[in-house]
C-alpha cells in the first residue's frame, strides 16, 4: 500500500515542474490530486494521463474565488487532507530596477497566494481530523541572492507564515512546514533553453555539484504529506545539494 493511500491533496503549479514530480510521485503513493493551476494545456494532459486519480482545476492562486473551486474540486475526489502551495513565479531585478508595481505582482502570487491556500482547506482540513500543508519556499527563503530583493521577499515570507500557522494549526492536528529546494532542473531555471550540463556548471562548487531534479523535491514534500512526517511541523526542509552549507573553496585543500 502507498504511503499516501486514502489522502486526497491539493498540488498549485502541479502543470509542469517541481508541482507535476509531486503529482505524479502523490499519485504513485496511492493519493488523489487536484492538479491546480493557470496553464491549462499542460495541466489537462498530466490529469487525463493519471486519471482518474487526478482532476485539473483551472486556478490562479491570488483568487479567493478560485482557491474555493480547487477545495470543492478536491471534495469530490475524497477527503482533503494535503496542500501542497507551490505556484510561484521569479523575478530577477536589481532593488533600483524593481518597480512597486514589480514588487506587488509577485508578492501577490507567492506569498498571498500562500496565506490565501491555507486559509482555504482549514476548514476541509480540519473536518478530516487533520492534514499536512507544505509551502515551498526556497533557498532564498533562508539566504538570498542580488537581484531577488522581492522574490526574496516573498520566500522568507512563506517560511515565517509557516511557523505562525503550524502554532495555530497544530491542535487540530494540522502539520505545516516549509520546502527550500536549491537550483531545480525546471522550467523557471531556463530548462527549456539550456542543457542539463549547462544546468550543472552552475553548481560545480557545491557540495554535490550538480542541478537538482524536480522528483528530488518532490519526494521531500510527499513524506511531509505522509503520516511519517507525523511529528513533524513548523519546520525548514531542505534539498539544495548542500547549497545552504556553503560553497567548496578551490584555494583550500581537498579530497
Ligand atoms: N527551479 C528552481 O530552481 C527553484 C528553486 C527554489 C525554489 N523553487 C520554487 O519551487 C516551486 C516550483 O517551481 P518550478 O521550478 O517548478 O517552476 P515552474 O515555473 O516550472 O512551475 C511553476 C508553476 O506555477 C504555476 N503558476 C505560476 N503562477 C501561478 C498562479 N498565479 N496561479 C496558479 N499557478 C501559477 C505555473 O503555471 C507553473 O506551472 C516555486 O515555488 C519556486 O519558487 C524553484
């Protein structure tokens, strides 16, 4: 039996990317999903490939409207018991290039579209005697970078939101944790223009030097919707190839 057998989630940006890995791995381990999100091309074929285990929900995270047509879309699979909150657009401009309209754009989308999702399976959640939200943050979310000032932002955004909702979501026994991938073999880090070996060449001073891959992540996020995870909550995830541990110095020695 699957680890995620019986749970019915809500996977946002699950068309493409880390979100499609964490459908598909979802629904390997025997869980429903209701594929979310605004590219509906893409979302409608992974479903009708994993039907009938998987519906998509055309939605765009920044509407509460939308977030209640995802939760009753996801009522008619089962019981919802996980949220996976993981749309979320990049913007690279330096802080004088980033306009306010730039900067409310995408805080809009990563971090409202954040605090709008949880606010929206609580109830759903908590009728099902409890569940597991995960919000995919980014190494950004505990470092940063020039250039990320507002996508920045908006990631340690979603790692502080984590903490203050597992505090008042743990009675009902709601976990919720935040996932930091590193750089991730995806569609936002320019993987239709660019060659895994390029990818790699980013990351050759990492402690494992080389891109990740989306179903690195995803396999993160699927044992935080398992009962494994079940002590687990408030917490930091992280799957950067040891990104956030440092870089390897060519100048020092080595193995
Ligand atoms: N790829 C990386 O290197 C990397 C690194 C750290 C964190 N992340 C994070 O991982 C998550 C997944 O990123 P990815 O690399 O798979 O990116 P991606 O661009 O391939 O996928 C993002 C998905 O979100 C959807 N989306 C965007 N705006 C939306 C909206 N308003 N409403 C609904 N859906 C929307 C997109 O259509 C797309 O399907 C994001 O939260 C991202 O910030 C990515």
């Amino acid at each position: 039996m699957g680890r995620l057998q019986g749970k019915t989630a809500i996977v946002t940006g699950g068309a493409r990317g880390m979100g499609e890995a964490t459908v598909r791995i979802m629904v390997e381990e025997g869980a429903k999903v209701v594929i979310a999100d605004v590219l509906d091309e893409p979302g409608q074929a992974l479903a009708k490939e994993l039907a009938p285990a998987t519906v998509f929900v055309h939605m765009d995270v920044t509407s509460a409207d939308d977030w209640r047509g995802a939760v009753a879309a996801a009522a008619q699979l089962g019981s919802l018991s996980v949220l996976v909150n993981n749309a979320a657009i990049v913007m690279q401009k330096t802080i004088m290039e980033t306009t306010e309209e730039d900067f409310m754009h995408i805080v809009r989308i990563n971090q409202l579209g954040v605090f709008l999702g949880m606010q929206a399976v609580f109830e759903a959640l908590k009728a099902s005697g409890g569940g597991s939200i995960i919000n995919v943050s980014s190494i950004d979310g505990l470092q940063s970078k020039n250039s990320l000032t507002a996508y920045s932002a908006t990631k340690w955004a979603v790692r502080g939101m984590t903490k203050a909702a597992a505090l008042e979501m743990g009675k009902y026994n709601i976990r919720v944790n935040s996932v930091h991938p590193g750089g991730i073999y995806t569609a936002m880090h320019g993987a239709e223009f660019m060659s895994r070996e390029d990818a790699d060449g980013f990351y050759k001073n990492h402690a494992l030097p080389r891109v990740g891959l989306p179903q690195e992540v995803a396999a993160v996020t699927a044992f935080l919707a398992s009962d494994e995870a079940s002590y687990s909550t408030g917490s930091e995830f992280i799957a950067d190839g040891g990104w956030n541990a440092g870089l390897v110095e060519d100048a020092l020695p080595q193995l």
